[in-house]
C-alpha cells in the first residue's frame, strides 16, 4: 500500500501533521495503537496559558486546526496575566476532554486524502539513507516518499506507581516497544524523560463550598482568529491548598516516592513538580495551591491540578483527604508517572527532518518536548516540510524573530535538554513583538503561500492590518490645543499630568493614564467602525512604541548571521582559530546558519568571526519560504 505520507502516533503533533499533509493534497496515511485515544489530553485537558497561547495562535494563522477545535470544546475560558504586560497577557481553556478526541476524530476522518489506521509501527524501512515507509507489528508494510514519527510517550513506555511499575505508553494503553531499538541502529541517538500526571476525584465527594471559586470569562474571547463565536461554556473550577498536615504526610512516606525509592532516575519537567518534589525542595512552604478543575460537561472526574504524585494509591488517597474540600474525596484514577524514550533533538535540521535519514521527521514528545501545544506546531512544521520536499519547493522555515515556534526548533536544535522542553515567554527575546493579537499578522502570509489560508481569510489580514495604520496615522494628525474642555478631560482620567501646549492624539494615547478608547470618544464621535481589536493593537503599538523598536533593531543586527547556511558536511576540525571546544560543539549539532551556531553553548563571538573569515565566499544565503 502506497502513500505520499506516513504519520505515526495521532496525538496532538500527529493530527496536526496528517491534517497539513492531506490538505496539501498529499495522500497521507496516519497510524495510530488506539483509534478511540486520538488527540487524548492524559495530564490536565487544558489548553493555551502564558507561552503556550502563543503558540496555539500562530499555529491558527498558519493554518492548523488546535485553535478551532478548542474553540468548539472549551468549558472555560481566562485571560491569564491581565493586569502584565501586553507580551505576556495569554488565553487559556479548560477543555471537555471527551469532545475534543471526538471532535478531532471526526475532522480527521472526514478529511479527503486522510486515511485513519489502527496498528504499532514497529520499523521505518529505509532505502539509500531515504525513509521509504513503515513496517508494522502485524507484519504489514505500508510504503511513503516521507515518514512523520509522533509516537509521544509510548517508546518503551513505562509506568510507575509507589514500588510498582509495568510496560505502557500511557495508563491503559499499550507501549511501542521496538520501534526505539529501530531507530537505534538507523544510528539515533536516544535519551530518556519521564513525566506525571496528578489523581482525579469524583466531584460527588468533595465539598466545594470549602474553597474559592474560579469563574471564566464573560466577554467573548477565543483562541482562532477565523471563526470567534463568542463564549461557548463557563463551567467554574476551583482553589484549595495543601497545609502542614498534607506535609506530615507527604514527609512519613517520602521513602514510597518513586523519586527517593530509585524507581525513577530520569528527568521529569520541572515546571511541573510532584507534591513529593515540592515538600522536598520547599520544606519551609506550610500550602501549595490546588486548581480543581473539571475533566468535562459530562463527567465527574475532577483534575487536581497542582497534586501531581505517583506515590501509591493508598498514600495518595491520605495526601488528597488533608486538604481543604477534599477530606472525603474518593480517587477515580491514581496518580502516576510515566518514562519515554526521546531522540536527541540536535540531529534534526530547522525543518525537523533528520540530518541522517533522508524524508523522516520527527515532533512532539518524542523530540524531547511537553505540552499539548509544543507538540501541535512541531506536528504542523514537519507535516508541511514533508509536503513541501514531496512538492519541489522551498522548505517552511520559522526563526526567532518572527515567532514562538521559531523560538521552540531553534532552543530544540541548538541547546542541550536536561528536561522536558516547555515554552515559556522568558524563551522569547522578542516577545513584544511575538504577542497573541499580531500572530496572524506575522504569519498567515505563510500560511497562504503555502495553501493552508485562503485568499478571502488573508484578505482580513490584510484589512485589519490596514485599519491599524489607518488609526495610527489619524491619531497623528489629531492634535488637540489646551483649554477648558481638554483639562477637564484629563481630570475625567486622572492623569497626573494636564497639558498647557498643543498635543497629537498619538502623544496623548503614550501618556499613563490615557487608553485608546479615551482617545477615539473624544475624537472621532463616529468610531470609525473599528473593533476592539484593532484599537487594542494600536493601544500596544503606540506606547509601546520604544521598545517595540528596540526589538526591531536588534533583529536587524542579528539578520546578516541568520542568513547564511552552514555546510552539513563542513569539518570544523579543519578550520584553523577554533577554539577545541568550538569545534566539539559544532560537529555534535551541525548548525544550519551562523545564527544558530552562535547560539550554542560554549561558541564565542570570536568563533563566528573565525567561522565567517574562513568560509568568506563559501556561505550560501539560506533558501526559505516567505512571501
């Protein structure tokens, strides 16, 4: 059986990936152990949060399906970070975790070229240093021009719980257990992470009225930029807190904690800490918070976010009933870890197609990252890669300056992982730039070049970018003369400051105290039919006009060495002025660009000028898709 593309795993990176593959017009083939887990959200089923919003917006202007699909299943919506600056406001949703897998199920399978299977791949087959197709545990092969691999955490997955463990990829469901030592002696080097996911209550147990309500959003809002519809759900979730008592406990039995009993050695994300981790390192801390949150509209089962342990059940049923609200919860399902094979992500190029196998790529967990949405953009980079290879034309490549997904490959490729990889907006130098509400304005140019946007959706694009100059510009051509009425406006705002020369609106709007809204009243009486949107973009864009430029000069500085691509088989041992270390570090990673190599740990400013006057002639300007 023949495709254009194979995926395998249907989790977050694989959907994505298949979904870009098939509609490129590629006939595309997804194999996935269970058909029914599809797009599962194992740990807390939410979606978006500081970082990660970002994320799920760029991957919606690009033309992915995460934001759309969130949008359709979210039960509650918050905006995090509102009273913070505008780089580091961001979107999340609890999600319905049952009818997001439906609703994700259902778009694969009603989407032409798209072919949903059952199976565990157990071998890439590899002709002449090319992916060629897969092999799996039946025996069946399936042959492809490209193979995508996204098998999360069910390489020789691992599940433990107190002193006990046994073989899965995630709990319930089966491992993969030959693919690793497969991609071993294609030459892979492999690594190995583990992750935890706290127990889930039955809502009937518990009494909330102990703790503190958290409500959602009332204002319409959402992830997609395509289809807002407005508030869809707003279910309540909940705060309570450990106590000392919780402590005790923890404290008595800290010898069960696979982490002190030695049943796990492996990295976990620290970000994300065990109860155990956190009494541990934070001995001096009496309460941590707990968000109870709920795993769906119809369903009990509560996620205890925040009481993350794999301790055994009957000790984890002790902590759970210390805190306040949960003294009578009863577990649905223990808490556990999990422990997963990973490939070292520097063997990958900007693509995420492999340095040592022609047309295999790799995203999502298996590239040594966590989260749903580090997963989705990986899935969606190396699905559209695929395609473009498959079509002859210019890869997809994303950098620093213009987005967080930039960001993530290139941390991904370019630093070394000593823990599951999470996106953070303290990842991003230029975060001011790379902010929610312009995601689609930075990328959806993409997007349509490569066919995921339609010309009607760019138009949108492109008006709305449009209106804001045309705010920006009207705001620099109102000014406003002292006198009565403008100091009794700014006494109406209680600026601290009234004005006694004249003044452009544009000049106004930068001063504290003043919002756009204050502007636009008092000057234009007929709004000029501009959307919140549009005036909160020209809101950042005005007062934070300095820095935003700031930014901008620092991406032109960094433009030259961005530029200009790396031989793959450059041998820098040859290169006289390295330093040793230099060159160690430069033949492990294999740079693709200066840029990259001089974001490398141990690589000196005088090593890339070293680079740039021994290969002076040789370097050759990067080819990348744009528009």
């Amino acid at each position: 059986m023949n495709y254009d593309v194979i995926v395998v795993g249907a989790g977050h990176a694989g959907c994505e990936a298949a979904l870009a593959t098939a509609r490129l017009g590629l006939k595309t083939l997804i194999i996935t152990i269970n058909p029914d887990k599809i797009a599962l959200m194992p740990c807390n089923p939410s979606i978006g949060g500081v970082g990660k919003s970002q994320l799920v917006s760029e991957l919606d202007a690009l033309g992915g399906e995460m934001a759309k699909v969130a949008d359709k299943t979210y039960i509650q919506l918050r905006v995090l970070n509102k009273r913070k600056g505008p780089a580091v406001q961001a979107l999340r949703a609890q999600i319905d975790k049952k009818e997001y897998e439906i609703e994700m199920k259902r778009t694969l399978e009603n989407t032409e070229n798209l072919t949903l299977r059952q199976g565990t791949v157990n071998k890439i087959l590899v002709k002449n240093g090319s992916a060629t197709g897969v092999i799996i545990e039946s025996g069946l092969e399936f042959k492809a021009k490209a193979v995508i691999v996204t098998t999360g955490t069910f390489l020789r997955g691992r599940i433990i719980i107190g002193r006990k463990d046994y073989h899965a990829g995630r709990m319930g469901e089966y491992p993969a257990m030959n693919l690793t030592n497969n991609l071993i002696s294609l030459g892979f080097k492999i690594g190995r992470f583990q992750t935890a996911t706290p127990p889930r209550v039955d809502k009937r147990t518990l009494d909330l009225s102990k703790t503190e309500i958290q409500k959602g959003e009332e204002e319409p809002a959402g992830f997609s930029i395509w289809n807002k519809e407005g508030i869809r759900k707003n279910i309540e979730c909940y705060l309570t807190y450990t106590n000392k008592k919780t402590n005790e406990i923890v404290r008595k039995n800290i010898k069960e904690s696979p982490i002190k009993s030695g049943m796990v050695d492996t990295h976990g994300p620290r970000h994300c800490p065990s109860i155990d981790r956190k009494v541990i390192n934070f001995p001096e801390k009496t309460r941590h918070p707990i968000f109870i949150e709920p795993e769906g509209e119809n369903t009990n089962e509560m996620y205890l976010q925040g009481l993350t342990t794999s301790m055994p059940p009957e000790i984890q049923q002790k902590i759970i009933n210390t805190v306040s609200g949960l003294e009578n919860a009863r577990i649905i399902r223990p808490g556990y870890a999990v422990e997963y094979d990973y490939i070292i992500p520097n063997q990958l190029n900007f693509t995420l197609e492999s340095k040592k196998i022609d047309n295999l790529y790799f995203a999502g967990q298996i590239n040594g990252t966590s989260g749903y949405e580090e997963a989705a953009v990986q899935g969606f980079l190396a699905g559209v890669n695929a395609a473009q290879k498959i079509k002859n034309k210019p890869p997809l490549i994303l950098t620093r300056d213009n987005s967080y997904i930039g960001v993530l490959i290139d941390d991904l490729i370019t630093k070394k992982l000593i823990e599951p990889y999470r996106m953070y907006t303290s990842r991003a130098e230029y975060r001011l730039i790379l902010r929610c509400d312009n995601a689609d304005i930075r990328l959806s140019g993409y997007g349509k070049n490569i066919g995921l946007i339609t010309s009607e959706q760019y138009k949108k694009v492109l008006n709305k970018e449009n209106k804001i100059n045309e705010v920006i510009e009207k705001l620099k051509s109102i000014w406003v003369n002292p006198g009565k009425i403008t100091v009794q406006h700014f006494e109406n705002l209680d600026m601290k400051s009234k004005t006694d020369i004249s003044l452009s609106a544009y000049k106004i709007l930068k001063r504290p105290g003043v919002d756009i809204d204050n502007i636009i009243d008092l000057f234009d009486d007929s709004n000029g039919g501009y959307d919140k949107e549009i005036l909160k973009q020209v809101e950042i864009i005005v007062k934070y006009e300095g820095y935003i430029n700031r930014q901008i000069n620092d991406i032109k500085k960094m433009e030259g060495l961005e530029k200009y691509y790396l031989p793959q088989d450059l041998n820098y041992f040859d290169i006289r002025g390295l330093t040793y270390e230099a060159k160690e570090k430069l033949s492990e990673i294999k740079p693709d660009t200066l840029g990259q190599a001089s974001r490398i740990a141990g690589i000196s400013p005088a090593d890339i000028s070293i680079l740039m006057l021994n290969l002076k002639g040789k370097l050759k300007k990067v080819k990348q898709f744009g528009y």
